[in-house]
C-alpha cells in the first residue's frame, strides 16, 4: 500500500515572499483593476486557503504610514488564474473600508470555502477604485494559506 508522503505547512504570501511579482510603481486611483500582487504556485506545490486563513490588506496612500493615511475606499479582487493568465475566476471581492487598522487578526476576513490553487496557477491580487494613490512601498497584502508538498526525505 502506498504510503502519503504529503507535508502541509503554513505559511503567508505577500510582497516579500519568494515568486511574487509585486507591483512596482505606485498605483494611481482608478475605476479600472490594477495588479498589485502575482504569486504563480512553483512545481510540485499545492497552496490551500482554507477559512481558517485570513487575508489582510495593509494599504497606504503616499502621504504617510499613519492611521489617517491607510486608504478604505475602493475594492480588493482575488483571483485564480491559469497558468498563462487567460482564464480566471474570482476566488474573493471585498471592500477595502473592512481591512482598516485591524491589529485583531480575527477580525481579519475570510474565504468561506476551502480554495486549492495548484502548481503552475496564479493568485492574483487587484485593486479598483481607490479614491487615492497607493504607495506600493509602505503597502502589502497578507494571504496566509498552507502549502502542501511531498516529503521528499
């Protein structure tokens, strides 16, 4: 009989995770999506959210890192993707007045289903309508998930 050899970690994507694609310049407030976070799932990788895992966006305007800078006008987007980008779907939509000053990470949102991106696919991570300019170097978005892996050892 096989043996399961499968090891399921947690761990959190954001800009500094490795083979994320953060956005690079400061994005303008428009009524058009824009991309502030690409992570493609590397080979021999599954990454699961579960709604035990929160999301959490950390949006700055460029005036500063205070309270009355953090921006909660517009939305958040989160999608899967295929591998080349030309399919997705909407795995989270949420407005960006939720995220706040959330120091209480259970307050933080949820997915209300267990999502699976698999190795090759994309999550995707767009903002809309922001009434101000984001400022990508004091931003972040945190997506906590675990990811799943055969235990090579």
């Amino acid at each position: 009989m096989p043996q399961n050899n499968l090891v399921r970690t947690p761990f959190t994507v954001d800009k500094n995770t490795e083979g994320v694609t953060y956005a690079s310049t400061d994005l303008a407030g428009t009524a058009t999506q824009q991309q502030l976070l690409k992570y493609s799932i590397p080979l021999g990788l599954v990454v699961e959210i579960t709604p035990a895992n929160y999301l959490f966006g950390e949006f700055y305007g460029t005036g500063g890192v205070t309270a009355a800078d953090i921006i909660a006008s517009g939305q958040t987007i989160i999608e899967k993707r295929n591998a080349t980008g030309a399919a997705s779907r909407e795995i989270w939509k949420g407005s960006n007045g939720i995220f706040g000053d959330i120091g209480d990470e259970l307050k933080r949102p949820r997915f209300k289903t267990t999502v699976q991106v698999n190795a090759s696919q994309q999550i995707v991570v767009n903002v809309i309508n922001m009434a101000t300019t984001l400022d990508v170097s004091t931003s972040n978005f945190y997506l906590e998930a675990n990811q799943i892996f055969e235990d090579l050892a």
